[in-house]
C-alpha cells in the first residue's frame, strides 16, 4: 500500500514540472506562427487603393434603374462608381453596362469604359468606346453616346461605325429615339452617312 502512495505522490510530483513545460512550448509555437503571418499581406487592396476608396466615397457593384415616360426599361450597373469631384450631382462610374427594354420587347444592350450619371437631369454620358448590339441584329461602336433616361433617346455626337443585316455604315452622327405614340425605336443618322449593302448569297 505504501509503494502505491509513492508512486502516485511521484507522479503527481512529475506532472507539476512537465505539464507547465509542455504548456509554454504550445503557447510559444502559438506566438511563432502568428508572427509569421504578415495581417497587412491578406488584404486584396494596397494603401493607394485603400486611400483612393476612402477619399472618393466609391461605391462598389452600383445599379441604376428606370422607366421612361413611355414604359420603357433602361437600367445601368458598373464596376465601381464615386462622386464626381468637379460636379457632386455626377457620379463617375467605370466598367459599365447600360441595358434598354423597349416595350415593343426589342433590347439595346451597350457597354463602355466610363459613364457619368447626372440624376437630376435623368441623363447617362458612356465615354471611352461604346459598343451597342440590338435584337435586330445591328452592332455598333462610337466614342461616345448619352442616354436620356426620361424621354429614351440615344445621341452621339461624334463618328459611328457598325454593322447590321447585311450591311455596314459609317456616320457623323446617330439618334436613336421612340416617336410618339410608337413602340419601336428609330435609329436616325446624319453628317455623311456611308452605307454598303452586301446582299447574301443563295445558299448562304
């Protein structure tokens, strides 16, 4: 019975020293590995992104939406947006698409490298090479076009290139617009217009 006492009493004696030692050895491994983990290397921006942001007010995934006089559909969304800093009733929008329903069920897709959305006129400028496809089959692209988000017409102010069912066409200018009372849109063009026409082949 004694032996038993004294090889519990020594093993009570050992667990004192070996279970602390044990103890610090984790808490020190625990302290390595977090300092070997750098928290400012995880973040997916760098400190200009980050002052950039939180300077301009950026919004990230912005969507814009509606309806014009005449029913139809116009939404806009973008990459990221912030506050124009020469015009604070602008917001500045980069990587966008601009989308367009007409009630006929016709759609005017458009894409750009920039836009700036003015709401309090309901207008839309898309800047840096547009690119607009219809359901009709026409594609087109111009430097620049602006959206009237109310009324629903389309302008560009400066060259238009594109392509439609078998034909290609250059211009000065391109209006595109729902008359009154209509559902379809009109495309309209001006300023030297340049139009061929490449009937298909039988067969093709």
């Amino acid at each position: 019975m004694p032996n038993r006492i004294d090889t519990h009493s020594r093993m009570v004696a050992w667990a004192k020293i070996i279970l602390p030692i044990i103890a610090l050895g984790l808490l020190s491994t625990l302290f390595l590995l977090s300092n070997s983990v750098d928290p400012i290397s995880t973040i997916p921006f760098s400190e200009a992104d980050i002052e950039e942001r939180t300077r301009n007010q950026q919004i990230s995934s912005p969507e814009v939406f509606a309806v014009t006089s005449g029913g139809d559909y116009v939404s806009l969304n973008a990459e990221f947006a912030r506050q124009s800093e020469e015009d604070k009733d602008i917001t500045v929008a980069q990587s966008v698409s601009a989308h367009i329903k007409l009630v006929s069920g016709a759609r005017i897709d458009m894409a750009a490298g920039e836009a700036a959305y003015d709401a309090k006129n309901g207008m839309i400028a898309l800047e840096q090479k547009v690119y607009t496809t219809t359901t009709h089959g026409y594609d087109f692209e111009a430097q620049e076009l602006a959206v009237n988000m109310r009324e629903l017409s389309v302008s560009s102010d400066g060259p238009v290139s594109g392509k439609g069912p078998a034909t290609t066409l250059e211009a000065g200018k391109m209006h595109l617009e729902v008359p009154t009372g209509e559902k379809e849109a009109h495309l309209l063009f001006s300023n030297g217009v340049k139009l061929v026409y490449q009937p298909q082949k039988a067969g093709e």
